[in-house]
C-alpha cells in the first residue's frame, strides 16, 4: 500500500521504475483481494445483500480517491508521487495495485472490527490499529526496495517517519467512522430486516459504492484540518517531553509519541473488546490471510531483494508483527470459541 502523506510537508521525490519485488508485491496484493472478492461474493449471497462485496469494491475506490487526490498527478502541490508505470497498471499517477491493497487490507480490518461487540467510535479505532498493523511489515521493506520514499525523520520506524502511521491511523479512523455513519443511515435500503416490503439490495449496493467517495472527501478535508491541528498537539507533546526531560527533544519526536498514544488506544481496544454472541465459531480463514501473506510476503522481499545487512532488526521484528498479526486477527473466533465451550 501506498504511503499516506505526511502531516508535515516534505519535498516530493518519485521513486525510481518499478522493478521486479514492485511487480511481485502487486501480485500477492491482488490474489489477496481475488481471494477475498470470492469470499465476500459467498458472504453477501447468503445475507442475501451483497453488502462485503460493496465494502471491498468500496475500499478500492475510497484507497483511489484519496491516492489520486494526493498524488496530484505528480504535479505541484503532490504530497507524493509513484514510480512511472503504463496503463492498466496504474491509473492517474496511481499503481493499481496500492488501491486494490486498501481495497483488501480495508476489508479484512473492517470485517475483524465488525465481529467484536464495539461502539462505532470503538470499532473504528480497532479497524484504524488493524490496518496500520500490517504497515509496520510492509512500509519499512518498501522503504528500503524503493517502492515510495520519505524524506526521513532523525526520530522513525527503521526509516519510516511516525507521521506516515499518524496519517494512516487518522485515514482509516474517518473512513471507518463516516462509513459507518453512511451506512448505518441507508440501511433500510440494503439489509433484509430492516428494509422489509421495501428491500431494494442492488440501490443498497450502489449507495454502499458511492459511500467511499464521499467518506474520501471528509477524509482529505480532515487532513487539510490536522495540517493546522497536529501542530497544536505535538507543541502539547513536545512542551510535556521538556518537562519530563529538561531539554528540547528532536522535533520528530513529538510524534513518535503520538504514534505510541494511538497505537496503544487501537491495540487496547482490541484487546478488552469482546466477540458478538450470534456470531460463528469457525474462523474465516481468507480474512486471517491477508496480514499472514503480507508479512510473509515483506520478509521474503526484505530477504531476497535487500539482506538481512540492509536493516538487521527487520530480520526478528517481521515474525513478531506477524504473530501479532494472526493475534489480533484471529480475536473474534477466538473469543468466540471460548464463549462457545461449556
């Protein structure tokens, strides 16, 4: 997936053609979401709305919509642009491939966060935890594979600026949250028990797919907002870190801290949440996959395309993240079971 952008602005610098780990990354990404569609085919045919269909479809927009919207077109004002690729893999300055990724990873954090008895508040910052939980793979290997470049911060993630992880969390926060909202208003339209006499499920399809869209739009208008907001807050950060410590911290430090605050609220409200009653046992093994074939498919590349030399701490952190990833992946089913055991 692509890089969000960065609260603080910095140079834009294109990365170089794409080259082969581009290509086979793209291919893991789309066979994921191939995967996927079929699931969420399956699942909205017995719900009978196809309603996880719109919601991946709805991923891939909303990833496209906010992608073009910041790369510009690689023009003035881009907060960053992509390597140089033909059509049909990439479209508007954007690779195919980095929306049908926030299609994919979209839906499987939006499903996971769905299964757990959550507020929509709540629900939102466990899907905005989930999906930034496989960046923590994926964005360092592309750091160092040259699939998009940052300028970096003294303070980072193995070369990754805490801001590209304070943006996802605040994307994926509004996305999650105005869908939600969206949906929730039009859900007569779509869902059978609501709708009765009046069930129209291709109107609720069509309205699942223009959601996106606009949940894009309130997305780059909050980001817009926190251009003006964030630097509030890491003044505040930065203002407590000199009381503590008695001397300036490094100015990428305030949001560092930030990152750890927001990480620690997704990944704490993932783990005191508890599994929805009605829900199946069974594990819906296409949705634990996704963070599986990622992480996997990082460390690979981080192998074979840039060494254990190039960042030797990746070599143990990449098989932590991803067994925390099937950790928070897997919450529902497994609480669930346990709820299930006499």
């Amino acid at each position: 997936m692509g890089p969000c952008p960065a609260i603080v602005p910095c140079p834009v610098v294109c990365p170089s053609p794409p080259s082969a780990p581009d290509y086979i990354m793209s291919a893991v990404v789309e066979l994921c979401v191939a995967v996927l569609l079929v699931d969420a085919a399956f699942s909205g045919h017995k719900r009978g709305a196809w309603r996880w269909v719109s919601t991946l479809l709805g991923g891939i927009i909303f990833g496209w919509s906010l992608e073009w919207a910041n790369t510009n077109h690689g023009g003035a004002g881009a907060a960053y642009c992509y390597p140089p690729a033909p059509f049909p893999f990439n479209l508007g300055g954007v690779p195919l491939w980095v929306p049908i990724g926030w299609g994919g990873i979209i839906y499987a954090a939006t499903w996971t966060a769905k299964h757990l008895q959550l507020n929509v508040v709540a629900r939102a910052a466990a899907a905005a935890f989930l999906v930034a939980s496989i960046d923590f793979s994926l964005d360092p290997v592309a750091k160092l594979l040259g699939f998009w470049v940052w300028e970096c911060d003294n303070v980072n993630f193995f070369g990754v600026p805490y801001d590209n992880f304070d943006g996802w969390y605040l994307i994926v926060f509004v996305y999650a949250l105005t869908a939600s909202l969206l949906l929730g208003c039009t859900r007569h339209l779509w869902d059978k028990k609501k709708a009765g006499a009046s069930y129209q499920p291709w109107l609720g399809v069509l309205v699942q797919l223009a959601a996106p869209v606009a949940c894009a739009i309130v997305a780059i208008l909050v980001l817009l907002l926190a251009k003006s907001a964030v630097p509030a807050i890491t003044k505040l950060i930065t203002t407590v870190l000199v009381a503590l410590f008695h001397h300036p911290p490094d100015p990428s430090a305030p949001s560092a801290v930030l990152f750890v605050l927001l990480t620690a609220a997704g990944a704490g409200t993932l783990l005191f949440s508890k599994p929805r009653p009605r829900d199946p046992v069974a594990p819906n093994w296409p949705i634990i996959a996704v963070p599986v074939v990622i992480h996997v498919a990082s460390y690979w590349l981080f192998l074979q395309y840039a060494g254990m030399a190039a960042e030797p701490s990746l070599v143990a952190t990449i098989p932590l993240q991803l067994l925390a990833g099937i950790f928070v992946y897997t919450l529902p089913w497994r609480r669930r079971r346990l709820l299930a055991v006499p």
